[in-house]
C-alpha cells in the first residue's frame, strides 16, 4: 500500500476527509502558524511602519499626523547624532565579529586538537553564553568601576599606586570597555561553530599535504581555512545580526553614555522612541536600520553561498 | 563534475527577509512593537471566604471592585496594608492590575495612555509625570471629587504642583525634596550657604582629605537635569520664560552649569559620577568618600544606619544653597494617586484615593520615615520628635516641612519635560566632561529644546 493510499485509508477510518490535494496539505497545515505569526509579528510592524510617517508622539494620544518622509529625512540629513552613532555601530560591529572570529578560531584550533578535557574544555567555554546578556552588563559594569572596579584594583596590585581611571567615562576606554563585554559574552559561540566546522573537515586533503610535507602554517592556510570558510560566514552573519542588536549590556554598562560616548544603535531607539517620546521617529530610525541590515545580510550571504559552491566545484 | 548551483535572487530575498524582519521584530526595542496590553494582576485579586456574611447593607460600593495601577518597592507597600479595611468599609474590593517602580510604572502608564488600552481606575502617579497623561487625556480632574474642604489640610504647594491648566489632577501621598549633607568631620564648620560656598567648601575638602571627593551629583538622565535646574534657579535663572522660550543658557544657567565642570575638572567629583544615578550617589555617601552634597531625605535612615553607614553620627543636614538670584534650590517632587479619564468607578476610585491619603495613611507611612503631604501630620511628628534619641530627628523633619513650604519647586508642569530633559543631560555631560563650553554647550541644548517645543505646538 502506498503512502497516499495509507493515509486515505486512515481518514476513511476515521470517518471524514480533508479533500485536499497532496501539494496543499503543507500550507494548510502551516497556515494557523502563519497566520498567528502575521498576526502578532507582522500587524504591529506594519502598524509602526504607518507610524515612522506621521508625527506620532507617546503623548499624542489619536492627535497625530501623516508626514510622509519627514522623520526619514530628518534622521538622515539634519540629524548628525545618528549617523555618528549608526557609525560608532558599524564600526562596534566590525570590531566585535572579527576580534571575536580570530580568538574564537584560535580557540577552537587548539580544543579540535586537545587529546584529553575536550567535554570540560567545551562545558568551560560556554559559560559565558549561560549568562543573561543584563548580568554580563552589571558583571563588567563593575570590572571597570573607576573606584571599587576589578581592572583598577589590578593595576593597583601590580604598579603599587592608586589608578582612578574611568573606564566607563573615557572617549574611547568607554567604546572598548563594552566591546570587551560583547566579546567576552559571545566568542564562545564563535568557537562552537567553527570547532564543529574543523572537525568536520574530511581528513584525506591533510594526510595528502602531510606526504607532501606541508608545514602547519601552510596546512591551515590552503587547507583549512579555505574548506572552514561556508562555517566563517555563517557564524559571521548570525553574530553581526546579534550585534547589530546590542542593547541590554550598553544599556546596563553605560546607557550609551555619557554624552552619547557609547550610544549604539538600538540605546539611541529607545533613548529617542521613549525617553524621547519621539515615538514616530524611533520607528523610522528603527526601519532605516532594518534596511541596511537587510543589504548586509543579502550580502553576505552571498559570500556564503559563493564559498560553498567554490567549495563544491573544487575551486579551493 | 557538479554543475554551479545557483538559488534565485527572489526565493533569496524570500528567506532573508523573513529572517531579517522576524529577527528585527524579535529585537527591536518596542519601536516596532505594538504597545503591550496592560499586565495581567500581580497580586491576585481577593476573594471572599465562602463563609463571610453578606454585605452589609449600606456600604456605599458594595459588590465593586476598584483597579489599580500602584507603585511597589521599598516602603511603598506598606500602605496598601490599609486596603483590607477600606474595603471591610465600603464593601468595595482593590484589583492590583501592575506593580513596579515609579520609572516602570510611568512608561507603562504612558504607553496604556498612548494604545487606549488603560482598564484600571486609580493610578499612581508623580508630579514630574502627570502633565504626560493629562496631554494623553488619560486622566480625570480631580476637583469634583475633593472638595477644598477635603484638601485643607494637605500642605499648600503640594496641591499646588498638583494642579494644571486650573484643574487638580493629583492628590499628594508624599514628597520628596533634597537637603544638603554635609560631613561634620572633615574641617567644615558650618553649611554652605550659597552655591559659590559650596563650591569653594568642595575644593577645600577635596584638597585637604586625600581620597575623598568635595563632592558629587547624580550625572545622567533626569537626575542630573534636575540638579541643573535647582542650581540655575537659585542661581537667578528659568528654564523657559513666559512663553516658553527655553532661557537656560542664561548667565545663571552657564554660570550652574560651569560650577559642576569645573568641580570635576578640578577633581573634587568622582571621575565616574556621568554614570551616577540615585543609589550610587548615596552609596558613595555611606562609603565615606564624600564631603559635602545634596540628597534627598528619604536615604536618611540608611545614612544613620551604623552598619551599613561609614559616615552615621558624621554628618549633618541644612536647607538647600542659595545662588545670586536670592532663593533656596529646592527641585522637589510628590508622589500620589490619580483617576483615570477611562475609570469605571470613578467615585469609588476617589473614595479610596481619600482614605489612601488620609490621616491615618499618612501617619503610617510617616512611621517609615516618608515624608508625608498633611500638615497635622507633621505638626504631630515634630512634638513627637522633641523626645527622640536621634539628635537630627526634630532637626530633618523641621528642615523638610520648611521647604516643602517655602522651596517646593518641581520642574515645568508640563508633557515636555522629561523629552526636554533628554536633550539636555547628554549636553550637561559634554560640559562636566569639558567636552564643549558651558555657554556654547547650553545655546545647542536650547536649540534642540525649541525645536522639539515648537513641534509639540508651543509656538
């Protein structure tokens, strides 16, 4: 009995009958998921679409207008502040991924070859990842307290004199003080992936390259980086959508402070959206970036693409 | 030999748009969401005892029930003890719809305002915050309920801050104003008395006691622009004049404004204090690395504390500087409870707005060291205070009720302050952090504040 004939014999059993063609049963059976997700995803963001066009503040009430492309133009043309924190973003984001990307390769270099601990290296290395994004921010928030922080005790132990330093406070000390947070909570995600990927890696090209006498310089370089790269972009593209989504640790560490030293991207939303209660402008801000995101990850996953079918053609 | 597989360039975008939309909807702060429909209840709502008598017939609300949006944390609580009776006396029944601290319970009220979502008839409010909900049309005036008769006892400038566009909005709990503290043990013999005294008593104390700071300021978000605001007031300055035109940048206001960036250019404020809000200017108080500064009373029982405070028994307390313009800096604040516009019991709303307010409330939370909104309370705490053991007890309660009677100041009653305040903390940063020039720094602030007050419709 075939598969088709199976299941019409279990409705007949059963006494009714869907009278479905076999192509529509998948998307009748996905459509209350779809319809529940449009629901709750999509009608409120078609909602705060119509918003970022009118003048919509918190405290407007129904008394609001449409505008057209004013809150877009505005943001993009007479708003310095957020191009220098959709900059300051960008540059959060390239800095995080790859500072993350080459200690996490690294990382996953040496557990991929580690003889023994391999499971209490892994458990160990994704302990960061437990941690609610808030508590890493109140964690490093404290590290770097200027008074009673863990680094400045250090460098008091080590050089003997009291250092102040406000790490938090600081041009660019502020930057990279949530940058080691961000990086500190997330590279283990970074090693994952690619100890996954390396140990996944056929064996034959590197026993080849060993009767060749390939040094281990030269084996990671023609081997295993090139066949690591499909794992590379994808590990890259997740956590620069995550990034690019950085609230809760900025937000707890330095509220995109002070004087938008630190502002972010999704700190300014909010800073704007409801501190603000330019509501209809953080919408707009918030779809500006959405786009932008959106090219991002066409593109990359372009490069993703590109690799594997190099990969697959045997171009590497 | 494989052939190059290729994936179309619209089942691409299919993918990677759901994937970006979903992620951002997932990610984006509210901006993208719709505001959330009120909490469920937190505390759940009483219900009778199967073997309870009827009602007695008579109670005036007998069988309603009345909702509340309420404040929690700290002694807040305590007050809501009081309920059960109220409702034994009007056979009423109190449904808490969402408890949480004052900031989250403003920005759940501003978005329960903005979504017409509000289906609670009391909320707590604050008198910073009520000019939002009053532009929202979210609440309900007040005046026919509370007769004069009923506000008679409430000390005047609390009802005051309480009342906009000649309608009362608010009916007082308790307030809060700031005092200054200062150490007795670090050289300073006497209260600053004005703000150029206490800048010079900071540096002094900075340079004499090495690894304390003269003093500090909570440094960002609406703390930090209130303090601003308090200095520039005594200083002789406004925020708006008449027609409300931001006047900041005035002399007071530069002159305010390049008191804090000296101080912190000269060290006497901790290098951190931009990341300061409320809680860490007291624990750097109770550390004992502070010398002099401004705070409010309600830390007072923390700071006497011996074992959680360095400095208990090392300090005393005297009423706010005066600055050139000849007043006392008082930016101060009351708590209370309002009647939402969509209420549905409104006059069992005000009933119990009534007996929360009452004397008897007030006695209760003045027992926890509140400072309570009737006069006959504070009459009655101060002679009681005459007996107590605490050498600064008659003194503090003495100190508040003068200035909640002569410098009580809250910031513009308006929908706009807190927007305005974000404008201008970010700036008040750049000028501690020498990052701009005070009368520079203050004119783009005023840039902005007109700007956002002129779309808001003030012009």
């Amino acid at each position: 009995m075939t598969v088709q004939a199976q299941r019409q014999d279990i409705v007949s059993k059963k006494g009714f009958s869907l009278q479905l063609p076999e192509r529509h049963l998948p998307i009748t059976l996905l459509l209350p998921s779809i319809i529940f997700i449009a629901l709750v995803v999509g009608l409120p963001m078609l909602y705060s679409l119509y918003l970022s066009f009118t003048d919509y503040t918190l405290t407007s009430g129904s008394n609001f207008h449409f505008v057209g492309l004013e809150n877009y133009k505005h943001l993009l043309f007479d708003d310095p502040m957020f191009w220098k924190v959709f900059g300051r973003t960008i540059l959060f984001i390239t800095l995080a991924v790859n500072l993350e990307f080459l200690l996490g390769l690294g990382i996953a270099q040496l557990m991929a070859r580690a003889i023994r601990g391999q499971s209490l290296a892994r458990t160990l290395m994704m302990m960061p990842m437990m941690f609610a994004p808030i508590l890493v921010g109140l964690q490093f928030k404290w590290f770097f307290n200027a008074q009673v922080g863990l680094v400045n005790n250090i460098l008091y132990t080590i050089t003997g004199t009291a250092h102040l330093i406000p790490w938090l406070i600081e041009k660019n000390l502020g930057f990279i003080s949530i940058l080691v947070a961000e990086i500190w909570m997330s590279t283990p995600f970074m090693v994952i992936i690619l100890e996954a990927g390396i140990l996944s890696l056929p064996q034959e090209p590197f026993e080849a390259a060993d009767i060749d006498g390939a040094s281990g310089w030269q084996k990671f370089q023609l081997l295993t980086l090139p066949m690591l790269m499909p794992f590379v972009y994808t590990a890259m593209a997740i956590r620069s959508l995550d990034i690019a989504r950085a609230y809760d640790v900025v937000s707890i560490m330095t509220g995109g402070g002070p004087a938008n030293r630190t502002e972010l991207i999704w700190t300014y939303v909010n800073r704007l959206a409801f501190t603000g209660q330019q509501f209809a402008m953080g919408s707009a801000m918030s779809y500006i970036t959405v786009i932008f995101s959106f090219i991002f990850t066409y593109m990359l996953f372009q490069n993703v693409l590109k690799s594997r079918w190099a990969g697959e053609m045997g171009e590497l | 030999m494989s052939t190059k597989k290729s994936i179309s360039r619209r089942d691409f975008l299919k993918l990677t748009g759901m994937a970006v939309l979903g992620s951002a909807a997932a990610c984006t702060p509210a901006a993208t969401e719709a505001p959330p429909a009120p909490a469920e209840p937190t505390t759940a709502p009483a219900v009778p005892e199967p073997t309870q008598a009827p009602a007695v017939i008579g109670k005036p609300f007998d069988g309603k029930t009345v909702r509340m949006h309420a404040i929690t944390g700290g002694n807040y609580d305590e007050l809501y003890k009081l309920i059960p009776k109220w409702e034994e006396q009007t056979g009423a029944k109190v449904e808490f719809v969402f408890k949480g601290n004052g900031f989250e319970t403003d920005k759940r009220l501003v978005q329960d305002f903005a979504a017409g979502t509000v289906d609670y008839d009391v909320a707590w409010d604050h008198s910073s915050f009520f000019s939002q909900y009053v532009k929202a049309d979210g609440l309900e005036p007040l005046d026919n309920y509370f007769s004069p008769e009923d506000l008679s006892d409430f000390i005047p400038r609390l009802v005051d801050a309480a009342r906009r566009d000649d309608k009362l909005w608010v009916i007082p709990r308790h307030f809060d104003i700031s005092c200054t503290h200062y150490r007795t043990d670090l050289g300073l013999s006497k209260a600053p008395e004005t703000w150029d005294e206490f800048k010079a008593a900071a540096l002094d104390i900075t340079k004499n006691n090495p690894g304390i700071f003269g003093t500090q300021f909570a440094g960002k978000e609406e703390a930090l622009s209130g303090r601003f605001y308090e200095v520039q007031t005594a200083e002789g300055g406004q925020l708006f004049d008449d027609k409300w035109e931001p006047t900041f940048n005035s002399p007071a206001g530069v002159k305010a404004a390049t008191m804090f960036a000296e101080l912190y250019a000269a060290g006497a404020m901790p290098p951190d204090m931009t990341n300061f809000l409320w809680e860490d200017v007291a624990n750097q108080f109770v550390n004992g690395v502070i010398g002099v500064y401004t705070e409010w009373f309600g830390w007072y029982s923390y700071f006497q504390d011996p074992a959680a405070s360095k400095v208990a028994g090392k300090f005393d307390i005297a009423r706010q500087p005066m600055g050139d313009g000849g007043v006392h800096s008082g930016w101060a604040g009351h708590h209370g409870f309002s009647i939402t516009k969509a209420a549905k019991e409104k006059e069992a709303a005000a009933d119990l707005i009534k007996f929360l307010t009452s004397v008897e409330g007030n006695e209760m939370e003045a027992k926890l060291g509140i400072l309570v909104s009737r006069q006959s309370v504070w009459d009655k705490l101060i002679k009681e205070a005459e007996t107590s053991t605490d050498p600064l007890a008659k003194k503090r309660l003495e100190l508040a009720l003068l200035q909640a009677q002569e410098d009580f100041k809250t910031p513009p009653l308006i929908a706009e302050w807190l927007p305005m305040s974000n404008i201008l903390y970010p700036v008040l940063q750049e000028i501690i952090l020498g990052d701009v020039e005070p009368q520079k720094g203050l004119d783009d602030a005023a840039t902005q504040v007109r700007e956002m007050m002129s779309k808001a419709g003030y012009y």
